[in-house]
C-alpha cells in the first residue's frame, strides 16, 4: 500500500485539508428495477453501498441482490408531494430496506447507513434530515414486521421475475418456486 503512512504517524495539515476537502463519494452503480401492478418493486441487478473513507471502522459495504423486493422510501403517502417513495433518495431507501429485512445488524445501523447513502447522493439536507427522523420515530414498526413476515417464512429476493407488469405481489409471493433458499 504505498503512499499510506502508517497507523501510529498523524496526517500533515496539507494531508488533513485534502481528506478534509473532498467530498464524500457519489454512488456510481446504475438503479435497475421491475415493478408489479402495485408500487412494490424488484431489483433487476444488484446495488452497492460502501462506506466512505474513514468510515471503514463503522460500516461495511452493503449489497442488496438481484431480486430484492422493496417499495422503496416507504413514505405516508400524505407526504407523497413532498416527499416522493421514488425521490433522488430511492437508492438509499432500498439499501435501508434491504437491511430492514436482513436484520443482522441493530436497526441504528441500517437508519445511519440511510442517513450516509444520501449524503452520498447529495440529497438536500433538509429532505435527509426529515426521511432520517422519520424512520427513527417510525421504524420501529416496519423492523418488527419485517421479522414477523420473515418468521412465517416470507421471503423476498426473486430468481424469476414476474412475467407481466400485471402480476401482483400478493399473488406472486405465493408462489415458492420464485425465490431464491
């Protein structure tokens, strides 16, 4: 690894301003999706988060499959016209409910990550500020039936898709030979 100073050495100031300076990273992987009838979407490739630099300690790169289900930012819809499920924020929101509905980590992590990712994607402060304390206050909810569905064996990453934008989520989840073990 050259042009890394070792752990123990501190940064100069010019090394300090430079990290200091550089924007965090803009996510760069494409968003691909399939719908059903309903807003319940489906990831045709998979998506990527990874921490910025610094962050490696906290957080580890997050991946949701091809195939994930997820409805997005899962926004009240009285909210919809100024906060839409589908806003600059929707990559965000799918990572975050990929974690929901994983649940390896504490449901903080998953919130944090939200939070980074759309920084990441420079979505207006306000709009971060607002989406993050809403999952705070509300998430709690949609982590705890996430693990009630998931316990009745509910699953919700796809290795077929739907083969019309007419087929519905409820009818095609019954069908168990679309997901993946």
């Amino acid at each position: 690894m050259s042009g890394e100073r070792p752990p123990t050495v501190p940064p100069t100031i010019d090394e300090w301003m430079s990290e200091w300076m550089t924007p965090l990273k803009v996510i760069e992987s494409r968003l691909h999706l399939g719908r059903f009838k309903e807003p319940i979407y489906y990831l045709t490739d998979p998506i990527l988060w990874e921490p910025n630099p610094g962050q490696e300690n906290g957080f580890r790169s997050v991946e949701a499959p091809k195939g994930f289900v997820t409805d997005l930012a899962s926004i009240p819809q009285i909210l919809w016209s100024i906060l839409r499920p589908d806003g600059e924020y929707a990559y965000a929101a799918i990572i975050h409910d990929y974690l929901y509905w994983e649940q390896t980590d504490p449901r903080e992590y998953a919130d944090d990550i939200l939070k980074i990712a759309m920084e990441d994607l420079e979505v207006e402060p306000l709009k971060i500020t607002a989406i993050y304390e809403g999952v705070r206050f509300g998430g709690q909810a949609a982590w705890d039936e996430n693990a009630r569905l998931k316990n009745q064996g509910e699953k919700r990453v796809l290795i077929k898709e739907p083969p019309t934008a007419a087929m519905t989520w409820a009818e095609w989840k019954k069908r168990p030979d679309v997901f993946a073990p």
